[in-house]
C-alpha cells in the first residue's frame, strides 16, 4: 500500500485530479442540498416552485464550470499580465457599490451592484483578483524589500485599498476573509517581519475597531462566549435564534441522518437553510457521516492546493494559490465553526455548497487558475500528451470497429 501510494503521488497530474474530483464532488453535493434546504423557502416565498433557487444555482454552476475549464487552459504568463487589469476591474467594481442606482445594500450591506436584474457580488471577484495580483508583485519584489518603501509600495495601498473598500460597506466578513487572505501571501512571499507585523497589527486594530463599534457584533460574540441558554422560544429576533436552530439542525441529524430532503429545520425555522447555514441542513438530513464527508472533501481539497505550493518552482504560483487556499479553505472552515457553535455567526457561504450565484461562479473560476497552475507542474505537460494519445488511439479503435 505504501509503495503504491508513493506511486500515486509521484504521479505529475495527480494534484490536477484531486482537486478538479473534490471540487465537482462538492458543487454536485452542493446542488442537491440547496435544492432540499431551499424547497420550502423558495415555494412559500412567492416564487411558486421549490426548483427556483435551484433552477438558478444549477445556471450558475454551469456558466461557473464553463469559466474553470476555458481558464484552466491559461498558461502561467498570462495571469502574470493581467494581474493589473484585474485588480483594477475588482476595485472598480467594488466601488460601483457606493453609487446610486448601481449599488444595493442587502441587511445592512453594501455589498452588491445591479443592473436591471441581474445582481453581482463584486467582492468575490475581488479575492481573485488580489490574490493573482499580490503572486505577481510579490514574486517580482523578492528578495528587493530591502527598504520600508520598496516593501510597502505597491503591495500595502494596494490591500488597503481593496480592504477598505468591502469593510466600507459594512461587510466584516468579506473584510477579514481579505485579510487574511493577504496576510498569507505576505508571509510565502518572504515579506520582511518587520513589515509585516506592522500591517498584521494594523489590520487587527481595523478589524477590532469596526467589532467594538457595531452593537450587532458585539452582541453576537457575546451569544458565542456565554451559551444560548437564555433564548426563548418565542425569541425569533435573537442573537442566538440561528446559532441554536442550526445547532438543533446537526444534532438530530444523528449517525446517518433524517434523510435527504427530510429537515424540520428548513420549514421556516433556520434562517438562512440554503445559504449559510447550508452545513446544518447536510448535518441533519445525511448525519455526521455526511458532515464529515463534505469535511473531508475540503482536506482533499486543501491537500491538492498544499501540493501546487510545495512542487511549483515558480513563486508567483505559490503565493497566488496560497491567497487562494486562505479564501476557499479558511471561509470553509469559518463557516463549520460558525455552524457547529465555534465562532460567532459571520455571514460567509460555504464555498461550492452554499446558494449563490457570485460566490459559486467566482470560486469556480478560482479552482481554474489553480487547475492551470497545476498544469505546469514537472512532468504534468507530458502526462497530458500521454493521454490525449491515448484519447486519440481509443477513438481510432472505436472508429475501425464500426467500419467492420
């Protein structure tokens, strides 16, 4: 078993496959689930079938797995040289949130821009885009910052400027996903500790400031440290009313579950089922089996994006996929603590499970540069030669038994 393992692993398209099966196993677990949380929801809610919301994630799926397979084929060198452009698109379109007749706030947050019907969330597109951009700066700046000026700039406006701009529409959560996300970065890219514990200080100060300022997170962290005990149930406005519902939903899931499309919680009692309380419907209807199935399809998830790190030679790849592991690892990780009771309620969907068009499509798009980042891993060109030959060669076998 072990020398087979080693096999397997020596295998140069091995990490092109383990994350392009644990990605669809998951986008595809994740369309069941949202069409079993979002039945009840999207029926009573006027829509007049419980397909809708499923009817329009399946849209975005599809448009979102079209984007990972044309990008996937993206040599190295392009992401390079639109690294720029696309940063400055992310931020424009992160502005557009503040102009009238664009941007629309949902509970509290500025968060989206419409035009006519269609609604995008452009700060999804906004981890992408910085996450590529600070691969390219960072990895062109090694072993240069040698000066506070050189070190800083462009790399810090830069974060600051895409930060400040999600945390400005009151969105914390995307906030500290960027940050965090920035963070990394800096720390593969060998940004000098001096520096860096600078900016680490002055984004923790920025993120505890907008904490202690908002009544609303205050009393949500509070919720967190001191139980949910005091709920009542008639208390359907509390801090604590989705945590606790969410928190009923993996319990009586049990071993194996309630059965698929068999929650009580989805009935108009667990805010937000299909979104980001997605993970407590899977607790309940498949149990802590199928928790821990969509848990370890993450860790195989982490796995592939840990092996694109540490076999690139290239250090823009590492740094840009280490940015993109702290956003589609970390924000999942988030999200199951937020979900089992871990942390307090923070309002991020879990990556390629929860509803949302944004959210899917853009990380979809994320695993297509890692998918072309792989590609050029030793030996993965050739690998690929090898099978389309053999593509080739299984057709043409096809081909001339039919003729007989």
């Amino acid at each position: 078993m072990r020398r087979e393992f080693d096999r397997v692993s020596a295998y140069p398209l091995t990490t092109y496959y383990l994350i392009l099966v644990s990605v669809l196993a998951l986008t595809s677990l994740g369309l069941v689930m949202v069409l079993s949380a979002s039945s009840i929801t999207s029926y009573d809610g006027g829509e007049g079938s419980s397909f809708a919301y499923f009817n329009k994630q399946a849209g975005f799926v599809a448009l979102g797995i079209v984007l990972m397979v044309v990008t996937s084929f993206f040599p190295l060198h392009t992401w390079r040289k639109v690294s720029w452009w696309a940063l400055l698109l992310g931020v424009v379109m992160q502005a557009s949130v503040f102009l009238p007749g664009v941007g629309k706030s949902t509970k509290g947050n500025a968060n989206w821009i419409q035009f006519g019907g269609f609604q995008l969330q452009p700060s999804e597109f906004l981890k992408i885009a910085l996450a590529v951009w600070l691969g390219a700066v960072l990895a062109s700046k090694y072993g240069k910052m040698t000066t506070f000026g050189h070190a800083m700039v462009p790399v810090v406006p830069g974060i600051i400027i895409a930060v400040g701009l999600v945390v400005g529409g009151n969105d914390l959560g995307t906030g500290l996903v960027l940050m965090a996300m920035s963070l990394v970065c800096l720390f593969i890219g060998f940004f000098p500790w001096k520096y860096f514990l600078l900016l680490f200080g002055a984004l923790a100060a920025v993120a505890a400031f907008f904490v202690f300022s908002s009544q609303n997170r205050l009393q949500r962290i509070t919720a967190a440290l001191t139980g949910h005990a005091d709920q009542t149930a008639s208390d359907v406005t509390g801090q604590a009313w989705q945590s606790n519902h969410g928190l009923f939903s993996l319990a009586s899931g049990g071993w194996l579950g309630v059965g698929l499309g068999a929650s009580r919680e989805k009935w108009s009692w667990l805010p937000e089922a299909h979104n980001d309380f997605i993970f407590a419907i899977i607790g309940e209807e498949l149990g802590l089996l199928g928790s821990l199935a969509v848990i370890l399809m993450f860790v195989a998830l982490a796995c592939g994006m840990m092996r694109v790190i540490l076999r690139s030679k290239s250090r823009f790849v590492q740094i840009a996929t280490a940015g993109l592991f702290a956003w589609l690892i970390g924000q999942a990780a988030i999200n199951i603590a937020v979900v089992t009771g871990l942390l307090p309620v923070i309002g991020l969907p879990l990556p390629f499970v929860s509803y949302g068009g944004s959210s899917i499509v853009a990380s979809l798009l994320a695993v297509g540069v890692i998918l072309s980042f792989a590609r050029t891993e030793d030996g993965a060109p050739a690998a690929i030669r090898v099978h389309k030959d053999r593509v080739r060669s299984s057709f043409a076998v096809l081909a001339r038994k039919r003729k007989k």
